[in-house]
C-alpha cells in the first residue's frame, strides 16, 4: 500500500509509573494550560491541580499568583479555598479586590472568628450612626 505513511508506534504509560506532581508553576503556565477551558471545566481542573501541588509548589505558585493581575490573583484565592488554607483566605478578607469573594468562602471554611468579626465591624460602618429606631 504505497502512499500510506506509517502510524507512529504509540507505547502506553506504564500503570505501574507513579504519576510526579506537578513543579511549582508561574502564572505564565496557567494561562495557556487551563484558560481555553470552558469555566466549569476550568475550575473543576484548577481544583484538581491545586490539590495535586506539593506544600512548596502551592506556596510558590501563590506567591506568584498573589502579586500578578487581578485575574491572576482570584485564581490565588480559588487555589486557597480548594487547599483549604485559611491564612490565605483570612488574608484576602481585607484585600479591596478580593474580599467579596473570600467572605463567601469564609462561611463555608473554618476561618479566624476575630478576622470575621473585624470585617464585620470593618472601616465601611459609618462610626457616627446612631442605632436604627424600631417601633415599640
């Protein structure tokens, strides 16, 4: 059968290979890695990478994450929630940008009950209001 080019040999993984975890990333590699996914599929992955990280991979991806864009660093505060590192979250109850977000997951996680209560009472609350009067 001439013009028929040959099939390339494909070898499967071996299953008794372990699978390696994944190198601490930058931002850079995110993008193009999990960004063209539609957005379930996106997050379903991202959760899945963020807890396939080693401790130090987490922690430098973090960083990384935490100083880039603001889209980069709502991808922080996912990566936080689904590791369930709650000095991350804590930390961005009192970012402007990230705060909505992080008091959702707040809720749901076992966060600081005095980060909590801070926000609660935070610099938003007007300190001159007098209490609402009710009707007797």
């Amino acid at each position: 059968m001439a013009g028929h080019g040959a099939s390339p040999t494909h070898t499967p993984q071996s299953p008794s290979t372990p699978r390696r975890a994944p190198a601490p990333l930058t931002a850079a590699w995110l993008r193009p890695h999990f960004d063209p996914l539609p957005y379930p599929a996106r997050m379903s992955a991202l959760a899945r990478y963020a807890r396939s990280l080693t401790p130090d991979a987490y922690a430098s991806l973090l960083q990384d994450l935490d100083t880039g864009s603001p889209h980069e660093r709502h991808t922080a505060l996912f990566l936080a929630v689904t590791r369930r590192d709650l000095i991350a979250v804590t930390d961005a109850l009192t970012d402007p940008l990230l705060r909505r977000r992080a008091q959702s997951a707040a809720i749901h996680l076992p966060a600081a009950t005095p980060s909590l209560e801070q926000l609660a009472r935070g610099p938003w609350w007007p300190h001159d209001a007098r209490p609402i009067a009710t009707c007797a």
